[in-house]
C-alpha cells in the first residue's frame, strides 16, 4: 500500500470526467484473489489485480468490481460490523473472523439503470500490506465530504400502511446507522403537528429535516419552514408579491404514505431504500412551491399541486369515507361518475414567465397551450395561448406593478390542476421537472364525469395523448395565476344546484388536502428553485448542476 504522488487517468468510469490523481493505491485481497485498490479525488476503484490495463495505466470498465464516486461509498468499517450483523447481512456480506484486524468491509452505492433504484452493497476486502485502520480512515474522511451527518425525521405513523414507524425501525435507521447519520425522530400526534415541529425545533442543529410519510407531510413541513423563516425574517407573507426568503434547512422524503409523487420527483421512482440512500449522498437541488393566497391573506404554502372542480370534489368526498381506509379511493374516484355534470364559472388571469415561453437547452418542449384541437400549437411570443381564435378569443394582457398578466376571461370548466413543475412531453412518456422556473395549467373545459376520469387515467399513467384532448386546455411557462368565482349563470341549474356549485368553487385541491376559500378570489405564485431538497440531478440533465 502506498500512497501515491504521480496522476493517472482511467480509461472509463469515474477517471474520464475528472482529475485522476491517486490518493491512495495498494494491492488487496477480494473473495481469495489479488485486486488493486485506488483512491482518488472523485472515488475509487477496485480492479483485479491480473488485469494487464490496469498495470499499464488505462484500466477497462469491464473487469472493475467497484467503480464508485465518494458520494456513492456508504462508509468502510472494520469487520466485522459491531453494531449488529443484519447489516451485513441486508447486502448478502460474509462475517469475517474478528480477529483478522487487516479486514475491512466497504459499504457502497449501486444503482439499477433500468429500475432507478438504489441498493446498498458491500464487499470484504484484505489489505495485503498494513493494516485496515489506514484504508478505513482514507476512505472515512472522503465518502463524508458535503454529506449530512445529523438529521431530524419526522414521521406520520398513520399515512399509507400505517407501518412507518416500523418500517423506520426495521429499514431506513440501520442504513442511516450504517453512514454515521445521527437521527432525531419526531412522530406525529395530530394534524398539523409537522407544522408545529417545523416552526419550533432547532433546525440550525441538524442538516436536514426528512418527512417520512407522504405528500401532505411533506407540505406539512414545507409550510412550517417556510413559514418560520418569513416571521424570522419580518416578510409579509399575506402579500403575494413579497420575496419570500428560503429556509437554510435541507429537506428530505422517504415514502410512506398514500401519495408519494414528490418523492417520486426526487428520486426518479418510489421506493424507500433509494429514497433513503439519496439522502446518505447528501446531493441536492432546488425545488419550487407554492405560495397560495386569498386577499391579504396567506391561505398555505404547497409543494405538489394546486387543484378545484372535480378534483377537489375528490378530495372531499375520500375525507368523508376514511372509515374506509385504502379502499375509500377506488371508491371514491367510481362513484364520481354519478350525477349531473358540474360546471364551474372563474374568472382566470395568468402571470407570464419572465422573458415569455422558452425552455432550456437541451430540454425538450412541452406541447403549447391548445384548447380546441387535439394538436398542440405553438406559442407566439406575446400570448400564453395558441394562435387559433377561439383559443384566444377572451385573452387580454395587463400590466400590474410591472408584472404582465393575460386574462383568460370566464372559464366554464369542470376542473382545474397544476403542478409545482413543467410538464415535458418525454421521447414516449410525460415527464415532471420541479426546477424548472414556471409550472403549466390544465383546465378541462365542460368535461363529463367520465372524460374527466379519463383524462386521470391517462395523465396520472403519464400518457402523452390526454394532454391532447378537445377538453382540455393546456397553458405552459407560466409563473402565478389568480381564480375568482364568477356568477354561476349556467342554464338549466336550479338555485339549490348553483349553491351546489359556489360552495364547489371554493374548495381547494393542495397537495392533496382539502382547503377552502373564505371568500371568492385566490391568487397562485410559484416560488421557483426554492427550497433544498436531496434528489438524484441526474434525473432532470438539462438543469443545472445540483449544488453541493
């Protein structure tokens, strides 16, 4: 074992996107072979050691066992494992004898590229020269580099399954025992107790806060930080125009609810050792949210999405039948189809994106807004609808404090939903980027119950051609958007159906929570690239680069 002063750049792997230059190299023995282990900069490598590349100076990918950055190396740890051997035995690693104090056991990262999912792995290794202490201390003080070594998580004992709280105990905290993660758990008691536990612990003492549960714990805790931060800091977050100020805390999901899309956005699939992991690599990004207001009030910070109409009739209906538990949403979804089409009256304005629609290179465009063809149009560079008149017909532009707004005039519609994110439309699937810096509205217009459902299905299935429906109205690139009730005059409605429909109008859809309007306008603002969360950058490649 040596270390090593001279620079070597590996044919592939780590070794082609960054300097090369050894750290620490030495001849070690894998499962009763030699091997050459080298640490570098970037990560190391384990190649064995009868490669004829590898001695030359230009190791090939093929023959390499590991081949890992420090962000993907777990910890490397003398054999075998103190703590207990079911973490050896949760990646399939043999329990050397303890006596053998030259064996080490390196714990790293493998990512399935067909799955996205992440797998810790493990491999016992023999320093042929020396002892294991110098490996394990190289090794220790790189893999912790720009990683969280002290986290909060809050957990929702009752969300999804209801076995968070075991599935704590039995599979994420031996991974984070396993890093060297201390954990500070907080489980909830009541609603909004995440709120509470946001605004009042001692965020500054931890790296980062991790929701374990689904999407309205996440918001719960978005909304508690963000909150907290604005008081802080003495900005009015009744006004929808403030700057609002980011809270310095990192912020995490594991999934464990009913609803788990955002942590689907952040870790490329829904699972909870990969979302676990990702947040052991400590990489991270910024996402938006919502800010979503009445006049001089601040109704709730958001995280997901923002809906009304029939997706807010949903929401209500499932609250109604929780006697039901999982059941209730199959249930309920099937008996929305029943009864009289409800048609709601808003007036709508859109806030333009700064600069107009575009997209970042090497991103691919989303379809254009298209409201009366199955075609998506393109955008002119002024308007946020398609160029067809009747898609046009009722737009207006405004200007107020120097913000330009476009009046979309009075939708008859029966829904509206937008996301925190662009919607791409993928080579075959639809795609979500919550950093992007403008989020898309879907409005489907006089949609039957049926259509309606079927447009979930093909939306929520992420396909591509229920965004391209009559129905539908698709408005991209936009940054806030304002509802107000308008009068509900449609024909044939009785005065007891109208009432119906203005109570409707005022329920809202936030991330899967039922809110309701005290009066009869409400202002949307996107907050873009927002709050610090541990994701997977490499998901979305044509954003910049995550920060570290």
């Amino acid at each position: 074992m040596a270390e090593a002063r001279h620079s070597r750049t590996s044919g592939a792997g780590f070794g082609d996107a960054v300097d090369g230059t050894l750290l620490l190299t030495g001849e070690v023995n894998c499962k009763g072979k030699g091997h050459q282990l080298h640490l570098t900069h970037r990560g190391l490598r384990l190649v064995p050691s009868s490669d004829p590349t590898d001695r030359a100076g230009a190791t090939a990918p093929s023959v390499a066992v590991v081949d890992v950055t420090w962000r993907d190396v777990v910890c490397a740890c003398e054999a075998p494992v103190k703590k207990s051997k079911s973490l050896l035995r949760q990646s399939n690693a043999e329990v050397p004898d303890s006596s053998q104090s030259n064996v080490f056991v390196l714990h790293y990262i493998d990512r399935n590229q067909k799955t996205n999912k992440l797998r810790c792995r493990n491999v016992t290794l023999e320093a042929m020269q020396g002892h294991a202490d110098r490996w394990i201390t190289h090794i220790e003080e790189k893999r912790k580099e720009g990683k969280p070594e002290r986290l909060l998580v809050v957990i929702n004992p009752i969300g999804g399954k209801g076995t968070a709280r075991q599935t704590f105990a039995k599979r994420v905290q031996p991974l984070f025992l396993l890093a060297g993660v201390e954990v500070i758990v907080k489980v909830t008691e009541r609603a909004k107790h995440a709120v509470e536990i946001a605004k009042t612990f001692a965020v500054s003492s931890v790296d980062g806060v991790i929701s374990m549960g689904g999407d309205g714990l996440y918001m719960e805790i978005l909304h508690g930080l963000t909150l907290r931060k604005q008081e802080e800091e003495g900005v009015d977050y009744n006004d929808p125009d403030a700057k609002l100020i980011p809270p310095t805390v990192r912020v995490g999901i594991i999934p464990a609810g009913t609803g788990n899309g955002v942590s689907g956005w952040f870790n490329g699939v829904i699972d909870m050792d990969t979302a676990t992991l990702n947040i052991i690599r400590g990489e991270i990004k910024r996402t938006n949210i919502f800010s979503i207001h009445e006049p001089e009030k601040l109704i709730h910070y958001a995280g997901l999405l923002f809906g009304n109409g029939f997706f807010s009739k949903l929401i209500k209906r499932t609250d109604e039948l929780r006697w039901m538990k999982r059941a209730r949403y199959p249930y309920a979804v099937l008996g929305s189809v029943v009864g009289k089409k409800k048609i709601l009256q808003f007036n709508i304005d859109v806030l333009k994106k700064e600069g107009g629609p575009n997209t970042k290179e090497g991103e691919k465009p989303a379809a254009e807004a298209s409201s009366t063809s199955a075609k998506s149009e393109s955008l002119s560079s002024s308007l946020l609808c398609s160029d067809e008149p009747s898609s046009c017909a009722n737009a207006s532009l405004t200007t107020t404090e120097n913000k330009e707004w476009m009046s979309l005039g009075t939708k008859g519609m029966t829904a509206a939903m937008t996301f925190v994110a662009k919607i791409v439309e993928g080579e075959e699937l639809l795609e979500m980027n919550p950093f992007y810096p403008g989020f898309d509205l879907i409005l489907l217009n006089r949609a039957s119950p049926v259509e309606t459902l079927k447009f979930m299905y093909s939306f929520f299935s992420r396909k591509k051609d229920g965004l391209h429906q009559e129905f539908v109205e698709w408005i991209p690139d936009i940054v806030g958007m304002r509802f107000e009730v308008a009068d509900q005059r449609e024909e044939g409605v009785t005065a007891r159906e109208r009432t119906e429909v203005m109570d409707l109008c005022r329920l809202l859809d936030v991330d899967g929570e039922l809110m309701a309007m005290s009066g009869s306008k409400c202002d949307i603002r996107l907050h873009p690239q927002f709050l610090q969360v541990f994701c997977v950058p490499s998901l979305y490649s044509h954003d910049e680069k995550a920060e570290t």
